[in-house]
C-alpha cells in the first residue's frame, strides 16, 4: 500500500467546512478519512478551528453506509489516556 497516498490523496474537510460548522454550534465532527485536514497541512487548521470551538473530531470511521437511517445514537468510547490530545476510540452507531 502506498502510504503517501492514504494520508495525502483523501477527501477532507476545507476550512470554510469548518468555520460553518463551527458557526452551528455542533459537538462532533465525524469523517472516514485518515484526517480531518490533507495530510500535507501541517499546521492543522482545520483541526484547530474545530478545537477553538470545543468540537470534538472522529476520523476514520468505517462502515458508514451500513448506519440504517439518518436518526441513530452514535457513542464513542475513547481511552482514558492523560495528558493525551487524542485516543483512539471503540464507535458505535445504534
């Protein structure tokens, strides 16, 4: 598998994206891609947008289109890690 291509070639989310998400005062961003921003951003703009406005971010997500209907809960359980930035995390949409 080529890695650059994972991390550099997917779709991502653009900072407008986040700014107009941002403005609708939503909690949880969530994206089947590696990344929220294009892997070759390394000031992570879109990531910060998404901080400053306490918004949480949940990337790779799989199996999306097995989700039934537009009107679940979706639950995630991340690691209790200090001090950490992120975790991964166990999803579940019921």
């Amino acid at each position: 598998m080529n890695k650059d291509f994972y991390f550099y070639n997917n779709p991502v989310l653009s900072e407008s994206g986040a700014k107009y998400l941002a403005s609708k005062k939503i909690n949880l961003v969530g994206i089947d891609s590696p990344s929220i921003d294009l892997g070759k951003n390394q000031k992570f703009t879109v990531h910060k947008i998404l901080a400053k406005n306490n918004i949480l971010i949940v990337e790779n997500l799989s199996n999306l289109n097995k989700i039934p209907s537009y009107n679940f809960n979706f639950i995630i359980l991340p690691l209790k890690l200090k001090d950490a930035s992120g975790s991964p995390v166990r999803a579940i949409a019921i």
